[in-house]
C-alpha cells in the first residue's frame, strides 16, 4: 500500500531478504535491519506483519516501552533476554516503541542506565546473525541513538497515507476489497485527506460491526459524517440514529469544500433534493 520512496525502499527490503542465501553465498550479506519512523497511526506494526508475512517467518513483538523497568539493570537484563532468545527461530523480530530507551532521560541522575541500555539493544543487534531480520519502529526517531540508527541500513518514514493509499485502505477495512465498492472508497479517499491508516481502520471497522448487529450495512452518507468529524488520532465512529437536519447540513458542506462534489451528487448521497442542498449550503454560507 506504500507509495513513493518507502514503497521501494520495502519492496528491496523484503526482496533482499527473500535471497539473503544467494547474497551470502556471493559474499554480499548485508544486515537485515529496517527502521521504520514517523507519526503515530500510520501503520508501522501493520507493515511489520506485513513483512513477516511476505517472507513466511515467524514475527516476534517486542515493545521495548514494556521492557522499561524502574530496578537498576532490570531493563537492560530484560533486553538481553530478547535477544537470546530470538536468534534460534530465524524469525522476524519486531522492535516496537524503539525510542523508549530514551525515556530514562527524564531523569538527569539516570543517564548510566540510558548509557547501559543504549549499550545493551547495540549489542543484542550485533549479535544477531545475518539470517535474522530486525524491524524497528518509532514515533520520535529524534530520541535515539545515532548508533541505533547506524544498525539499520534500511530505513522508511511511514508518513500520512497519500489518496492511493487511502483508497486500498477504505477498500481493504471498509468494503473487505469488493471491487464493485470502488467508486466509495474512491469518494471516501477523497475526503479522508488528513487522516492516518488506524483512524481509517478504526472507521471502517465500526461501520461493518453496525452492519452485522443491526442487520443493514450504514448509508455512506453516515461513514462520510463519521469522517467529517475525525481528526488524525482522533476517529468518530458511525452512530446509530438517523442523520437529522443538522447533520445532513454539516454533510453538505463538508462534500462541497472538502470533496468539490457537485450538488447532484450530495444530494443523492445524503439522500434530500437538490434544492434542499442549495439550502443547506446557503445556511451554511450565511452562518
């Protein structure tokens, strides 16, 4: 689902790994490590799998966040441990949360059990053999170690999606990839702008659970005003009642600025006349 730069960036990624024998063998063995950075909701621990998946490994999760441990030398010792034991099952271990080594920066006296820590996840990754894939993630790459990053030669910033990407993701949790749902995925895309994968997921998702307990899928007019009302990290998710006046108001506005559809066209999703549209936006239009 990755476009652009990342998305070649994995592809030669999953590649490489795909043929680390052939590499080795050629005395070309590289590490295969990736470090995936950026907002939080965009999907990194899905591409993670997605990794694992499309190389039929075993995937291991490590939040390091969860390893964090406020006895001296009880974080790095719960480190190691993830380190010890992964190497056996030639699987795909996932780092997640990686910049939470750095959070005992907090604390100025604590800067030893950073040193140790940051010397700890530095030779766990070391001594990983080539044949091991590492992925790491984080939200705030700023907060780590240099070194952490120069044991990564593969690295992606996972931005917000772009429209494509958009579009599968609508197409994928909303319409569960039914090509005949397209031209919906392709409106919701369109006015989704500004939005990470998990608020799309997080939408999609609660539309088909209204569906399967109410017994009838939710109008689109109803996902649109859930979009409507959704910031990045922040998803509405589809109510239950029937869109009242209000509603239908703020919809119309929001698919004439935001999606430039015409009046025909809301009118028809929302389900009033075109007349009544025109309305609405005028009432908009005059506060």
């Amino acid at each position: 689902m990755l476009n652009g730069e990342p998305g070649a960036t994995i592809s030669q990624f999953i590649d490489d790994a795909k043929h680390i024998d052939l590499l080795s063998e050629k005395g070309v063995s590289a590490r295969l490590g990736l470090l995936l950075y950026g907002p939080p909701g965009t999907g990194k621990s899905l591409l993670a799998g997605h990794v694992a998946a499309s190389l039929g490994r075993p995937f291991y999760i490590a939040r390091l966040d969860s390893l964090i441990s406020s006895r001296l030398g009880e974080t790095a010792k719960n480190i190691r441990g993830v380190f010890e034991y992964v190497p056996a099952k030639k699987a795909v271990l996932f780092l997640d949360e990686m910049d939470a080594i750095a959070k005992v920066r907090d604390d100025r006296h604590e800067l030893g059990e950073l040193k140790r820590v940051v010397n700890t996840v530095l030779q766990g990754l070391d001594s990983l053999t080539d044949d091991v894939v590492t992925i790491a993630a984080t939200n705030h790459p700023h907060l780590l170690d240099p070194a952490i990053w120069r044991r990564f030669p593969y690295k992606a910033e996972i931005s917000l999606p772009d429209r494509d990407v958009r579009e599968s993701l609508w197409l994928h949790f909303l319409y569960e990839g039914q090509e005949a749902r397209r031209d919906e995925a392709t409106l919701l895309a369109q006015v989704s702008d500004g939005l990470n994968g998990a608020d799309i997921e997080n939408i999609g998702l609660a539309a088909r659970r209204r569906a399967i307990l109410s017994g009838a899928e939710p109008a689109l007019a109803k996902i649109l005003l859930a979009v409507s009302g959704s910031r990045s990290g922040s998803a509405r998710l589809i109510g239950n009642d029937d869109l009242d006046a209000q509603a239908k108001r703020t919809l119309s506005s929001f698919l004439s600025d935001k999606g430039g559809i015409n009046q025909a066209e809301i009118a028809r999703i929302i389900g009033v006349s075109r007349q009544m549209v025109n309305k609405y936006l005028k009432e908009v239009q005059d506060g």
